[in-house]
C-alpha cells in the first residue's frame, strides 16, 4: 500500500488476496477456516475451499456437502466466521457473515462447474462425520441433490497488517464499507 492511511487501499488489498484465492488453488486464501456455531451452542471450525468472491455484493461463497455438520449448523443458526492469514502479505482477514444455503436448482450453473472427479465430494454414504466400522468403510458417488453453496453476505470485516508498523481496521457493511481504523 502506498498511503498508510488509506482505509479504502487496505479494504481493496484485501478483496484482491480473496479474488487470487478463488483463481490460484496454491494462494494462502484459497483455504479460509470457516467457523459455525453448532445447535447446542459449541463453536466449530474447518478449512475450506473459497469458490467466489464478490466485491460490490460483499459476498464469498463456499461448496460444501448439504448433510454435512456445518450445513445442520447454518440451519440453526445462519451465521459464520471466516479467517485467512497471508503470510506473504502479512495480513489476516477476518470475516462475520450472515449464510444462505443454497441447493437443487439454485445451484444447477455451479454444480456443472464442478470438476466430474471432484463431485465425489458431495454425496459420502454415510453421512459425513458418522461413525465407521474401518476407515474405509463408506462410499463417496457423486450427488447432486447434497450439493450446496454457502452464500455468505459479509457483515463484517476485521483487518490486520503484520508490517513494520502494525494496523488494523474494521469495515460493515451497514456504512457501506468506510471503515474505521483500530488499535491492533
Ligand atoms: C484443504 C481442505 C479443503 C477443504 N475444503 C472443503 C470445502 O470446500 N467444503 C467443505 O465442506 N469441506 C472442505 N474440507 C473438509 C472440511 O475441513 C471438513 O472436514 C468437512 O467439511 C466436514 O466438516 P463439518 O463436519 O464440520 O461440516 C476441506 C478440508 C481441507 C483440509
């Protein structure tokens, strides 16, 4: 960043680190954790693949399997976190987000996009997280009806540069993204 003080070049750098993690399978934010929080109230984290994100909508979006724990846990409870560390920018994004789950024929565009060998990811008999008798002891046939996309309206986000001189700011959306500059 030029100007260190600008609020809008620090909010652009990051959408920028986000849009490569999307394109480039090896930049460091194309595996966010993404965290939930499960029915009974336990916070639950997992790494995850970024599929979109889109900078005028604040939104990212996330593929994920319906019968899988963090789906049951969006439909309790339809908000989650996600972070990224870029250790080549030195910066940590943090996001609060507000989640749609979206499948069947909302999802029909993405799901033919989907690599044929990779569909296997949706559709694991038994479900996800089910007790097994042998490691091996389940099947993985592509489903189309478990696809999901995890559409994420950000609410928040929380910024912090590991420069020489730390920084750090939040942005919401309620504002339309001005930000304000925190003590990190
Ligand atoms: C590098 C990596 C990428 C992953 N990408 C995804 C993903 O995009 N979507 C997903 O649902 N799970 C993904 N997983 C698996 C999750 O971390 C997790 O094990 C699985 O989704 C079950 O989580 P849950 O039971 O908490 O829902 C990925 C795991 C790793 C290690």
């Amino acid at each position: 960043m030029n100007d260190p003080d600008d609020l809008v070049a620090f909010l652009g750098k990051a959408w920028q680190e986000m849009r490569r993690g999307v394109a480039d399978a090896r930049s460091p934010a194309r595996h966010p954790t993404f965290a939930t929080v499960s029915p009974s109230g336990v916070p639950e984290a997992r790494t995850v693949a970024l599929r979109r994100a889109n900078e005028p909508d604040g939104e990212v979006e996330v593929h994920t399997d319906a019968a899988t724990q963090k789906t049951e846990a969006l439909r309790q409870w339809p908000r989650a976190a996600l972070n990224i560390w870029i250790p080549g920018s030195h910066l940590q994004i943090r996001l609060t987000t507000t989640v749609k789950i979206l499948t069947g024929a909302f999802v029909e565009r993405e799901w033919d996009r989907v690599p044929v060998a990779s569909r296997v990811s949706y559709g694991t008999t038994p479900d996800p997280g089910t007790p097994i008798q042998g490691a091996f002891a389940y099947e993985k046939p592509p489903v189309r009806e478990r696809f999901a996309v995890l559409r994420c309206a950000i609410d928040h986000i929380d910024l912090v540069y590991l420069g020489q001189k730390h920084q750090r700011a939040a942005y919401v959306r309620e504002d339309g993204w001005q930000g304000t500059w925190l003590a990190p």
